[in-house]
C-alpha cells in the first residue's frame, strides 16, 4: 500500500503511511490505517480528493493496472 499510494499522482503528496491493523487467516481479512497529511483548508479538498471512495479507488485501479 505504501507503494500504491506513495506514488499516486492524486494523493503522493499527502500519503503519510500506512499500517495493518488487523490481519485474520481464516476470512483473508485486512485492515489498514492510512495517514495522509492534508493541506489546511480548501474548498472542496476534503469532499473530493480525500473522499473515502476516491481514496478506496486508487488502490482499486492500482490492481486492475496489475492485471
């Protein structure tokens, strides 16, 4: 994930980390904490580029890409 968002041309300059915070074997769930450092703000910033779809998106075009 560092990867896919460090190098994301929307959101590289905000991504700060990321880290699992739950991992299950039996369900092949994971759950990550993503930081992003936002600039103060600016209209719309927060609803558009750092929507949790939007965010979602880019890793999903990240694996479509792979494919």
């Amino acid at each position: 994930l560092t990867d896919v968002y460090s190098s994301s041309p929307a959101l590289g300059r905000y991504f700060r980390s990321a880290q699992v915070v739950y991992f299950s074997n039996e369900s092949s769930t994971v759950f990550y904490q993503l930081e992003f450092s936002v600039p103060p703000s600016t209209e719309g910033f927060m609803e558009n580029t750092m929507n949790p779809d939007f965010v979602r998106n880019v890793l999903r075009q990240n694996i479509y890409d792979e494919d």
